[in-house]
C-alpha cells in the first residue's frame, strides 16, 4: 500500500515537472519570437531612414577649383592664433592677404601669392601648398613648408564659405588658428590706380 501510494506520487511529480518544462520551453520560444520580430521591425526601419537621406552632393573638380580660386583671390584672411599652453586671453592677430590663387599642374598644389603678418613678421611669398579636400571643403595642407624669413610651418586650415580655422605648428611651438575672409580692399583697387596713371 506505501509502496502503491509512493509510485503514484512519483508518477504525479513526473507529470508536473515534465509539463513545467514544457510551459518554460513554450515561454522561451515565445520570447525569442518577440526578439527577432523586433528586431526585423528596426532593421526595416532602419534601412528606410538610410534610403530616405540623400548622400551629400560632391561638385566636380572644376566647380570646386573655380569657387576656391574665387574666394581665395583678392581675399584677405582676419583673425587670430592661440599658442598651446598659454591660455586664450589677449589672442594674438594675424592676417593673410591672398593676391592671387592659381592651380598648378602638379598634384595637388596651388600657387598661393599671400602677403603674411604674423606677429613682428610682415612678408610677401609666392607659396606652392597642396589643398585637399573633404567633400566640397578644401583643407589648405602645410606639411613642414618652408616660409621666407619665417621657417618651417606645418598647418591645417578649412576654408568653410566665408570663415577659416584650423591647427598649426613651427618646431616644438604651435596652436590653433581661426578667423573670417573677407575682400581685400587693397587688391580692389589696384586695377583703377593702374587705369588713372595710364
């Protein structure tokens, strides 16, 4: 009689543990539906967003070198520099008068005429500097450039439509640079001063 009432529990412990599984395997399965459902949803509406955006439109290599030559020739850089390690107060000037801009045929270099007030410095060099570009944003790129009377630069600067900034360094010394381009009025009238002396 034990004996009969014992195995009818052992049978009665086996059916409820047996239907737990399956209720747990049920939940599991139920859940990791619901997971991958999720996760088609974000990936469907992920890849609708990606669809919808328009990639950035790059101009062509002539546009863009006509717009730069444009706004750089005849431009003059106002602004200021920073000296790593001094602090931003009392910002020094600087100013690049740019005369002409021209692309050589080499790489990608550009012969840029600029006047360069740098602190004591006062200087008109013609500089050969190469200028990459981001999209349709041209980085002018100094890598160790060596600049008359002045010495080695090395320097990023974005030419962002009106405004420019960027890094820059000569030997252990360097900074960050930044300002507005705007008309030089000098360079203006240049081409009315030759006409009333003739």
């Amino acid at each position: 009689m034990a004996i009969g009432w014992l195995s009818g529990f052992t049978i009665d412990a086996s059916i409820c543990v047996d239907q737990s599984l399956r209720e747990k395997g049920n939940i599991m399965r139920n859940n990791s539906a619901i997971v991958y459902f999720f996760n088609f949803v974000w990936t469907v509406a992920f890849s609708a967003i990606l669809v919808g955006q328009e990639p950035t439109k790059v101009d062509s290599q002539q546009v863009r070198f006509e717009r730069f030559a444009k706004t750089m020739s005849g431009s003059k850089l106002v602004g200021h520099f920073t000296i790593a390690g001094q602090g931003n107060k009392d910002l020094a000037s600087e100013e690049y008068h740019i005369h002409e801009v021209k692309k050589m045929d080499e790489g990608d270099y550009w012969m840029i005429m600029a006047r360069i007030k740098y602190g004591d410095h006062d200087v008109t060099v013609p500089m050969p500097l190469e200028v990459k570009w981001a999209g349709n944003t041209p980085v002018i790129t100094l890598d160790e450039v060596e600049i008359p009377l002045m010495g080695k630069f090395s320097s990023r600067v974005v030419i962002d439509g009106n405004k420019y900034a960027g890094t820059w360094s000569h030997g252990d010394v360097g900074g960050h640079l930044f300002g507005e381009i705007v008309p030089n009025k000098a360079d203006e009238k240049k081409p009315t001063e030759k006409a009333d002396k003739q």
